[in-house]
C-alpha cells in the first residue's frame, strides 16, 4: 500500500505515481482512465488496470537496471504505453523527458547526450532506425525498449534492444519475485523530486530543458481542476505530441488530479468523428486548428443552398449580438434570448454535432495568436472557445478566459492560485507552486528567469479594468 503522508491529505503532497495509486484505489474498475481507439474499435482500461501496466511496466524497467535519479528519453506517440512507461519510470524515481518523433538522428542524439539518458523508449522501427545510427555516439544509453514489434524481425540478435512486450514478462516475473519492490520504491518518492523535462523552443541558440516536479504538475492539475470543475470520467482527447507541456500537463497533472478519461483517437483524419463518439468536455489545441475549423464550416454554408446560408448567417448574427452583450456584463433582452435558443436548436446544435463538438463545455486555444474573428465566430455559433496562456516553465497554461467574459484580444485571467504582475518594463511575471524548478545543468540561466520568486516570461503585457491580461509582445 502506499504510505499517507503525515498530516495532510493534500495531493499536491504526492508524486505522479502516488497519485495514481489513490486514484486506482477511490476508482477502481468503476471509471475509465484511458481509452484507445484500433481499427475502428474503442479499447479501454479503468483504473486499475491502467495501475497494473505502471506497475508492471516499472518492475520491468528496475530488471533492466534503471535506477532513482537516471534519466529516460521517450520517442513515442499518443498511445497509453506512452502514459504507462513514462509514469513506470518516474515510479522508481527516474525523470523523463520526451522527444518529439519528428526529431532527426542528429537530434535526438543532442537530446540522449545532453541529458545522458541511460534507457531510451521508442515508437517503432523508424525511431529505432536513427537510434542505431548514432549508437556509437550515445555509448552511455544501456538499453533501447521499442513498443510497436512491426518490421523488428530482423533485429531480434540485437541484445541493445527489447520490445515492450519483453519488458512486461520480465517486469510480472520481478514482481512475482519482489512483490514488495514496487510500493517500497513508490514510497520512497517526494513530491518536491524531478519528475520530467521539457525542452523549451526558445527563440535563440539551443532549446533549454525545464525541469518540472512532482508537486508542479499536481498543482497546475489542481488549479485546472478547480477552475472549471471537472470531475471523474470527464473526457480529453490527447491530440498534442508527448514532448509538448499541453499533453504533459493534462496527461498527468489534470486527469490523475480530476480522475479524467484519457482518450487517443486512432489518426488525425479521425478526430473528428471521434469527437462525435467520445464527446470530450474540454479540448486544447493550436490555434491553426480552430482557423481551418471555422473556414471549413464557413466553405460549406458558402456552397450549401440559398435558404441554408441565410439561416445560418441569420443565426451568427443572432449569436454575436448575444455574446457581445455578455462579454460586457449586460443582460441579452428577452427576445435576444429568444431568438438565441431558437437559433440553437435549428443551426447551432446540428452543425457542433455534425463537426464533433456539440458536447464541449469548454475549448481553448494556445501557442500563436488567434484571429480574434475566429473566436467571435465560434463562440456566435455556441463553441466555447476561449484564448488561454501560459508557458512550459510554469508548468504549462496558467491564464484562461473565464466564461461569459470572453474578450477576444486578451488572454483572460489567472487560474486559482495563480498571481501575475507586470514589472516596471511590462514584462508579464507569474507566481505559483506550479513554477518549474529550473533549467537542467544550468544554474545562471536558472536564476537569470526569476525575479524574488516571481517568473520571468519574457512577453510585454497590460492588465485592462476588468482585470483581463493583454500580450503585446515580447
């Protein structure tokens, strides 16, 4: 069993993997944690069993050596070993950090020597492929764990490589062995401990890695869950890549903290109709994605029939004058109102339904700028769409716009706990326990982002009358 810690029944006090271990526990087979879509069919695990492959999954992990404090480099795509290997090795205390599968070999072997990974888990045989390339260069990586056996036939006498499916017989018969092992090395975790990097873009010179803790995660999942009340077996569609702080945030702070499903659609041509089946109730992504939504929606009405485009148009109209109203704290008049539920029921709720998303509560838009039209006109036609903000070193979105406050050229307001100050030259600084502890191997940089606890972001900023934070640059 996992030890309480003394005092408290904060679970910001826990590490990632503690964590699952509660929620396996208050959830068990009665929630789903994760579900996966294959050939056209949903595959789910509930919590338990998403508990067991974490288990197993890091028994298999300590028999290939790793130890507490070594790092792991993950090249993996939006799967559930994904979550599984990540959380079963941050379980015996290692960090992680991903790379994105798009990475070329020279890449990826500036990442494995910078962090002097000792295990490297990767996709599939094209991961694999650049892996063996620069093996001579990344002397100091023992093992290569690679999940998807396709094509790998021919590399079976290669002993620098293990699937996964080795790593789980290996791991169930070490927990046979040690039955003890796994929850003496859960225990051992603090919530203060490193529990992943990120590489930052960076807009000059060599991206840095942000290092996030424990309690970093569990606090931005904390701080969302209470900003807009989610609850256990709420939905979120991972659509993000693994190496990007969104998915990182919402994969393991949000849902471990709120008990939310996570779901991995089967492609990117099929997110849409999985949106139908899934219905998630919150969705983050770039904002090129809504722009391309709402330019297909508006090619269809331009070709659909004279009566059609008039209803819709009609139906904006309506929604905009609704919306505007709202966002200035007025009250819509009755026969807005009116009108608004009537054209919700006829154009609204038909067309979300028909493009995935008629079961929103709640979608944002991060990275690059938005056409503040673009929000207008989802939010006119019944999307929630909101802009948010925020950046891999606190710990991933921490600014949002609240509902029914929705102003298009601002980035909303702090997220519960959260403070934010802008400093004599407009630079925007972000307070919270969600911060990140620091650039890996690299104390002046470190120090040079903070300012008496506060973080530097870098973007010039002003905060308006009611409150609502603008960017205007960096």
């Amino acid at each position: 069993m996992i030890e309480q810690k003394s005092g408290t029944t904060d679970d910001r006090m826990l590490t990632l993997p503690q964590l699952l271990a509660k929620k396996a526990g208050l959830l068990g087979k009665d929630f789903t944690a994760i579900r996966e879509k294959a050939y056209g069919i949903w595959h789910t695990f509930n919590w338990e069993e998403y508990l067991r492959y974490v288990r197993v999954t890091a028994m298999g992990l300590a028999a290939l050596g790793l130890r507490r404090g070594e790092n792991v480099i993950l090249i993996l795509n939006n799967h559930p070993e994904w979550l599984f290997t990540e959380i079963g090795a941050q379980a015996l205390g290692a960090v992680t950090m991903n790379v994105f599968t798009s990475a070329t070999p020279d890449e990826l072997q500036s990442s494995i020597q910078r962090t002097q990974a000792t295990l490297v888990i990767a996709q599939d045989q094209e991961q694999v492929d650049k892996l063996i390339e620069i093996q001579g260069n990344i002397s100091h990586v023992r093992q290569v764990v690679y999940i998807d056996p396709t094509g790998m036939r021919s590399y079976r006498d290669m002993t620098w490589l293990q699937s996964y499916a080795c790593l789980l017989q290996a791991g169930e018969e070490l927990d046979r062995k040690s039955p003890d092992l796994f929850e003496q090395e859960l225990n051992r975790g603090k919530s203060k401990d490193i529990a992943l990097m990120i590489q930052t873009s960076g807009t000059t010179g060599m991206s840095k890695l942000a290092m996030l803790s424990h309690r970093s995660m569990t606090s931005i999942g904390k701080q969302w869950t209470q900003a807009i009340s989610l609850k256990s077996g709420e939905n979120w569609l991972s659509m993000s890549p693994p190496a990007w702080i969104v998915d990182q945030m919402w994969g393991f702070g949000v849902s471990l903290y709120s008990g939310m499903t996570m779901n991995f659609p089967e492609t990117p041509e099929t997110v849409t109709e999985d949106f139908r089946e899934i219905g998630p109730s919150v969705i983050i992504t770039a904002s090129r994605f809504w722009e391309d939504l709402a330019s297909k929606i508006r090619v269809k009405m331009a070709d659909a029939g004279w009566i059609k485009r008039r209803l819709f148009h009609w139906a904006e109209k309506t929604g905009r004058a609704v919306i505007a109203k709202q966002s200035a704290g007025e009250e819509p008049a009755w026969h807005q109102k009116i009108l608004h539920r009537c054209a919700a029921w006829f154009v609204y709720e038909p067309l979300l339904d028909r493009i995935g998303c008629s079961r929103f509560r709640n979608a944002y838009t991060g990275g690059h700028p938005i056409s503040p039209d673009v929000i207008r006109f989802f939010q006119a036609i019944g999307l929630n769409l909101k802009q948010c903000y925020g950046l891999t070193e606190a710990g991933g979105i921490f600014q949002v716009q609240p509902d029914h406050q929705v102003k298009p050229e601002t980035v909303g307001k702090p997220l519960p706990g959260v403070e934010i100050m802008l400093d004599a030259d407009q630079e925007v600084m972000v307070k919270s326990d969600s911060l990140f502890s620091g650039y890996y191997r690299d104390f002046q940089t470190t120090e040079q982002a903070f300012h008496n606890g506060w973080l530097k972001t870098g973007d010039a900023g002003y905060i308006d009358q009611d409150g609502h934070l603008i960017i205007i640059g960096r």
